[in-house]
C-alpha cells in the first residue's frame, strides 16, 4: 500500500460521523448502539497548492488510486497513519499557481 506523502495546506476540515445502529420503539423511545468495532472513521477536506507540476504528481497519484485502492496518510490532527481513500477531488488551474481540492475518507483495510 503506498503512502501519501504531500503535505496539505495549514486548515483542514475534519468529519466525524459515529455509525449507529438504532431501534425505535412506537412511544418515542429510541435504542442506540455503535454500528460494528470501527465506528467512529474520520473525513477530511483538504486543500494543495502548489505549482502545476506539484499538482499534476498528487493528481496523478489519487487517479492511480482511482478512489478503489487505499493508501496510507497521516493526519495533522492525529499524526497517526491510517488507511484512507479518495472518492472525489477537484482542480483549479490558475496559470503557474494551482489548487487541488480532495476528501480522504477513513477506511479499515
């Protein structure tokens, strides 16, 4: 599995959306419990910049993975590598300077 290696920019937007399992019962009571052992996987919107050869290698990289295989990145927030995909990332050509926009999605492999 390889390993993401580029650094985004300094903000990121972190997701977290625990899995739940939950019965409910017909006078308003609701039964909640976690939805399998890893529940609780983490999104991230984050953003590159750099010049359009930069851009082109990441690009390259998460269209090699084409949002089927899992790589391995670590987080800022965590410094603990994990498995993510990317199902979807968008690019804004600016001239020399270039922005690419991506969601890795936790996943357990």
């Amino acid at each position: 599995m390889k390993q993401f290696n580029w650094i985004p920019q300094e903000s990121l937007q972190v997701k977290v959306k625990p899995k739940v399992k939950v019965i409910s019962f017909g006078d308003g009571y609701e039964q909640r419990a976690p939805d399998g052992i890893h529940n609780q996987l983490r999104s991230y919107s984050l953003q590159f910049a750099g010049t359009e050869e930069e851009i082109r290698v990441i690009d390259q990289f998460l269209t090699e993975h084409g949002a089927v295989k899992a790589f391995r990145w670590t987080p800022q927030d965590t410094r603990k590598t994990s498995t993510f995909k990317c199902e979807e990332w968008s690019l804004e050509v600016r001239g020399y300077w270039n922005t690419l926009s991506a969601t890795f999605q936790e996943v357990v492999a």
